[in-house]
C-alpha cells in the first residue's frame, strides 16, 4: 500500500487512475504547515499544485517520500535537485493544460490585433468608430515560439490553422519535422530578424529569469507583440512598462505577473508604477494567470498525474 498526502484538491479524476488497493490518498489541503511537517513521514507520495513550496527543510521531514508529483507544468516550487539527491522521483503533469495554454494565448493576442477589447468597450458606451478599429491579420504574421515543449508544440499545432509563418527556438531539442512541418527551428538571430509577435513557452530558471528585458525587447528589427502564459518573472516588468511608453512595442498579452507570489492565487498588495503602466495601456491585455485553466485541463491534469504515479509505481513497486 502506498500513501499519498494531497495537499491541494485535484479533480476526481486523480484518484480514478489509483485503485484504492494500492494507493490510500490522504486529504491535508486544510493542514497548516506545522501538521504537514509533523505528517510527512508517514507517506510515501506527495501530491500537490502551488498550495506550498517543497524546500530541503520539509524534504527532510519526509524520510519516506518516494515521489513529488505536481498538477500542472512548472516546478520551481520544488526544489528538484535536491528531492533527486534523496532519491525522490518528481513528477509533473504539462499535457494536462497545454492546449489550454496555447488557445488562451492565441486568444489574447486575437484580441489585441483586431483591438477586440478597446473596441467592445466603445460600442458599450456608444462610440462607434470603425476605422480606428481595423486589425491586424494573423495570418501576415511571422510568429515565434521560445521553448517548444508541451506547450510550445501544443501553440504551434493551433497556430498551424491560420497560415501565420511560425518559428521556434529551443537549443535542447529537435523539432521532429514529421510531426511539425509548419515549423521552422532557427536561431535566435533569425528571430530578431524577422518575427512579429514573441510567445514564451519556457520553465522559470537562472537562464530564462528576466529574459525579455531591455536588450532582448530591442534586438527585434520589428515591433513586437510579445506573450507570455508561463512565468511572471520571465519578464522585466519595469523594463516591459517602459518600452510601452517609448513605443517599443506593439502590445503585450500577460497570463502572468512578476508580482504573484508562489502560490499564483493573488498579486502582491503594494504594486509599483510598472504595473499601473500596463493596467492603463490600450495595448496591453492582462488576465490572471488562467491561461492554463479550464474545465477541461483541470480534469486532464489531475487524470495525466494520477496516471503517471500509477506507471511509476506498477513498474517499480
């Protein structure tokens, strides 16, 4: 029998995939900290989303824990280097919400091109102007995908349907061309040259933090449109603020804020003058960290975890 605490609520679909003969899941999404440290010992699985971040200190107390496994894609609330040292198998789950992800993002930056959002506000308050509404077509432009994993992939396959020319960059993989004829792997230099609109699809880690930064937002011989569903802190805020300002940019969609701290359940109360920036800018689409949520991928989040420590343990129980 191996015991799982869950620390966070997950979809029914979590618990379908482990027979109760098998796997006895522990409910302590109301534990305080204190109770889960005191607890831990005793289970072999710790199953979670961002309710907490999994630190050496807690790693200790679990001198039993076999697996982390976490419901959605990003990992940096667990410090997985040093679960690996103790032997602890970390587990995630990112084809749960990519096509969440991927059809969020296209939407958001849909939205900007054919100036959606300004225009619905106007029409609500009887302004009706058409002209200064025109959009932009998708498909006239050249898109580019950083990081071409789960969600990545998953952008490129929807993009696909628009004709759009799409790029990607990812120095770790091989775009399989089988798979991905649409895409064009290239270098970051090509990119710089040509792309239009930036998608980031990458984890958050010492390379990637404040990616999108003065230099980077200057290197691109267009006005970009840049969108970022994965982390806050990929993105220099005040440097992104900034470039709205001067007109560096054409527009920005952001699922996601420097400013949540690491639970993503809210926006750190005292917001600087960066934020502001981007609350007022027409160009500017925000939304609160959902692109990854629907009532679709909550289910195949829980259901694609639950099945990945089912495997774990069937072949090496």
């Amino acid at each position: 029998m191996y015991h799982i605490l869950l620390l966070d609520s997950l979809h029914p679909s979590f618990a379908e995939q482990l027979p109760a003969d098998s796997f006895q899941i522990t409910d302590a999404s109301q534990w305080d900290s204190e109770k889960i440290l005191q607890e831990i010992n005793r289970f072999d699985i710790l199953a979670l989303r961002s309710r907490m971040i999994i630190d050496k200190k807690l790693i200790e107390h679990a001198t039993n824990l076999k697996c982390i496994a976490r419901a959605g894609a990003g990992m940096e609330n667990i410090d997985t280097a040093y679960a690996k040292s103790k032997n602890i198998v970390c587990l995630n789950s990112p084809e749960g919400n990519r096509t969440a992800v991927a059809e969020h993002a296209i939407a958001m930056l849909l939205c900007l091109l054919n100036n959606i959002i300004k225009a619905n506000t106007e029409v609500k308050q009887g302004i009706w102007q058409r002209k200064p509404n025109w959009g932009i077509e998708l498909n006239s432009l050249t898109v580019a995908l950083i990081g071409f994993g789960n969600t990545g992939s998953a952008m490129a396959k929807t993009l696909s349907g628009f004709g759009c020319c799409i790029l990607a960059y990812d120095p770790y993989i091989t775009i399989d061309q089988s798979l991905f004829p649409y895409v064009q792997q290239t270098d970051m230099q090509t990119i710089y040259h040509e792309a239009d609109v930036v998608s980031l699809h990458i984890p958050l880690n010492a390379d990637t933090h404040y990616l999108v930064n003065h230099d980077y937002i200057r290197s691109f011989r267009n006005k970009l449109f840049l969108i970022n569903t994965s982390r806050g802190k990929n993105v220099n805020t005040q440097h992104l603020a900034q470039a709205i300002i001067a007109n560096e940019l054409a527009g920005a969609c952001l699922d996601v804020l420097e400013y949540e701290p690491a639970t993503f359940e809210q926006l750190d109360a005292d917001l600087p003058a960066a934020f502001k920036i981007l609350q007022e800018a027409e160009n500017v689409i925000l939304s609160p960290h959902i692109a990854g949520w629907t009532h679709q991928s909550n289910k195949k989040i829980a259901y694609y975890l639950g099945k990945k420590i089912f495997d774990l343990f069937k072949l090496n129980p």
